[in-house]
C-alpha cells in the first residue's frame, strides 16, 4: 500500500493532530464517565422526569396563575367577614349577652307571663314594666329575626371553619402571590435549574455519546511516555525474555550484524526513548543456530527492550508513536510471548518501508502473511497501532487501515518489543528510532 497521495491530499491524518484529537476525545471520555457514574447526574435525571412531567407543569401553572379570589378560602372568608361584620348580626350577638334576654325568657316558661298581656297589670308592675319594654325593643326584635336563623347557622359554621389550623394555612398559601416559591416543588425546581447549570451536566448533556463508542470497548492497561531516566527505573528490560532464567536474555545473533549492547545504546531524554544503531566493533555473545552461544565479533552495536513488566495480555489495542531514521537497518516495534511463535510486526522498518504482519506455526509450516507500506516520511513521527481481536487483526498508521487479516491470530497472551537490528542482507548504518509513548488496552469486560 502507497501512502503517498492519501498523506499529500489529506486523506491521512497528521501525527500531532491526530495526537492532540485523542488527547481531547480521551480526557473528555474520562470526563464524561466521571458525570456519568455521579450522584449529581443522577439527581438530575430524577428532577428532569420530574420536573418536566405534565403532572408538575399543571400543578406549576395552577399554583402561579390562579387568583385568590377563585379559591374556595378566598369565598368563605369573603362571606364570613361579611356576615360577622354586619351591624344586626352584632346586635344579635350583644344581646346574647344582655342578663335582660335570659331574664326575658325565663320569665316566658313561667304561668306569671300573661300577665305582660295585661295592661293594668304591667301599668303596676315595675318588673313587668322592665319586661314589656324589653319586649317591644329593637334589641329583642333583632335577636328574633336571627335566633336559630340559616344566617346564624351558617356564620357559625364558617367561624368554625376558618379559625381552623388547616385552613388558615391554606388561606394564607392561596392568599401570597409568591405561593409557588414556597412550595416543595419549587424547592426541586430550583435544584433542577441549579444542576442544569453544573459545568459537567451541561458538558455531558450537550456530548454525543456515542463519539466515545469505541473507547469504551477498551480499557487502558499500559502506559510509558518515558518519563524515567534509567531502564532500571522502567517496566522495560534489556534483552530477550525467555520462560526460564537458564537462558541468557542479552545476546546477539550470529546471523546479524549488530551486538545487541546489554541497554548502553537506549537512552531517554525529554520524554523520547532512543534506541541506537552505531558503527562500532564489539565482542559480543551470540547464538548460533549450529553451535549455540559463541563469542561473535560484530561492527555494529544496538538494542532490544522487551516490556514484559508493563503488559502481557491476549487481545486488545496496541499503540506507539514512533519515527524511524537510518537505511542499511531494521528497526522494529513488535509483540512476542513466551515462544518463538507467534509473533506480530506492529511496525518494521528496513529504511525504505514499513512491513506489517504476523508470524505463525502449524504442525506443519511456519507462516506470515503480512504487506508492506510506503510513501511515509520514516522520519518523522506516526502512530502505529494493532487491533487485535478473537477473529482478526487489524494495522492502522495514525488514522488509515493499512492491513486487515484473520489468518495466524494469536490465542496467547503476548508482550511489547523494541529493537534495532541489521540483518545478512542488509548493508548496514547507523540510525536511530525513537519513540514518543506507547501503550496497550484491553478489550472491556
């Protein structure tokens, strides 16, 4: 595959843009799970189902619109002050009062009460003269005309009714023009304005979700921006990784050209790791197909790291940035586990081109099936990345798919390598590859 056209016409995304997006896309994914799992999100929800049913919106529009004087309070006190207000009324009550009355009416239950009827006897009778003029009185007159009345009945009931706790509360609800503030449901309303306010509800309310579809497939296992100053002080070792501490990790090949160099030719300086390629004789051990390890003379020097302290997993996403520089070499960002096979090329380049693939066994044959990408600038920086799945593997270069197979995937858990080395074929250089940050993921349970 030629990258050319898609890098010049745009098609490929840039390095740093690309980088700066996944910054953005991953720290507000962290942010966007970070409100989801919140009690406020969740109170907010809550209020929203509620607030925004019919049933509060007709309960808000009736407490905020209705007048005073359409309520059932409003009409009974009306009627009440009314009638305890009225002059006759009062009378009535007054002379409810009057020792005169109960006199009156006691002296009616008596055999002597004809005797009012009688003037020459009232005319000599100055108890019956008292009586009598009673008798006539506006007073009495009035105490008739409401005694045990509709209209007394009713006053005693509504006073009965209004001096109640219960409706002097709901008459003084009704009666505030701010009556909706003071409600429970104002209370809910205004925590669900204040939340829709909050930063984060408003940032996840106004995010598309399904922008973080992908990331939240994975979970992130590994990760070095190499901000250490020394291997020892890393989850990265120099060598080969061998299941048993009888084989020795820091070796070169005989059929290579280039002594693996024990870590000197690593070093890290301002968050890059810079594996090196020099031209320099050097003593080395070596492993010979035929005579096993030997003392090889070599004129080159470089290194392999492999990450086995950081992951060793089965499946998931593997990413690194990194930029290749020297022809004559191969540098190599790939994955291993405990035997030879399988293997995986995240990323190979000879100086030319980048290879990717993956290396496999049957009882049979050995097999890799792989393909090559050009038309990059090695030299600068990309992101090279392995989707690995059950049923396939997928290579990306930043946001391009570059090879796809389901052929030789791994069923073992496999662990990160980096390494520089020059082969039989090669001419040989010096060079260097570096690497930015790299990191690994796993697919979410």
């Amino acid at each position: 595959m030629n990258l050319f056209w898609k890098r010049i016409l745009g098609q490929m995304q840039s390095t740093s843009k690309m980088e700066a997006q996944f910054a953005v896309l991953n720290a507000d994914f962290r942010r966007y799970v970070s409100i989801e799992e919140s009690k406020e999100l969740a109170e907010y929800r809550e209020l929203f189902d509620k607030v925004k049913s019919a049933d509060f919106k007709e309960k808000k529009r009736v407490l905020v619109n209705r007048k005073y004087k359409d309520t059932q309070e409003y009409r009974d006190m009306r009627k009440f002050e009314k009638l305890n207000g009225d002059r006759k009324i009062a009378l009535y009550y007054e002379t409810l009062q009057n020792p005169l009355l109960a006199e009156y009416l006691e002296f009616r239950k008596r055999p002597e009460y004809m005797l009012l009827s009688k003037s020459n006897e009232v005319k000599k009778n100055p108890d019956l003269q008292r009586l009598k003029k009673f008798e006539r009185s506006k007073e009495y007159k009035n105490y008739m005309r409401f005694h045990n009345s509709y209209v007394i009945k009713e006053l005693e009931s509504l006073r009965e009714k209004v001096t109640t706790p219960e409706f002097q509360a709901a008459n003084a609800f009704w009666s505030d023009p701010c009556r909706w503030d003071k409600t429970d449901e104002a209370a809910l309303e205004r925590r669900f304005n204040e939340l829709a306010e909050n930063e984060d509800i408003k940032f996840y309310e106004k995010t598309d979700g399904n922008k973080f579809a992908r990331l939240r497939l994975y979970q992130q296992t590994f990760h070095d921006s190499f901000d250490w100053n020394s291997l020892n002080a890393s989850r990265w070792e120099s060598g080969f990784n061998y299941p048993s501490d009888k084989f020795v990790g820091n070796h070169s090949f005989t059929n290579e050209k280039q002594a693996n160099n024990n870590g000197d030719n690593v070093s890290v300086y301002g968050g890059e790791l810079s594996i090196y390629t020099r031209k320099e004789r050097k003593l080395a051990l070596a492993w010979d197909k035929v005579r096993g390890f030997v003392n090889h003379q070599f004129e080159y020097t470089s290194d392999v790291l492999h990450g086995t302290k950081g992951v060793c997993q089965k499946e998931g996403y593997f990413r690194a940035k990194i930029r290749f520089e020297g022809k004559g070499l191969t540098q190599a960002f790939w994955l291993t586990g405990e035997h030879i096979l399988p293997h995986i090329n995240i990323a190979v380049c000879d100086g030319k081109s980048i290879e990717v693939g993956t290396h496999w066994a049957t009882k049979f044959e050995k097999k890799y099936t792989s393909t090559r990408i050009t038309g990059l600038k090695l030299n600068e920086y990309y992101i090279y990345s392995l989707e690995w799945t059950a049923k396939e593997l997928i290579w990306r270069i930043n946001n391009i798919e570059v090879f796809r197979t389901t052929e030789g995937v791994p069923t073992e858990p496999l662990f990160p390598m980096l390494s520089a080395f020059i082969a039989q074929n090669q001419k040989g250089g010096e060079g260097v590859m570096q690497v930015d940050w790299i990191e690994a993921w796993c697919a979410c349970k």
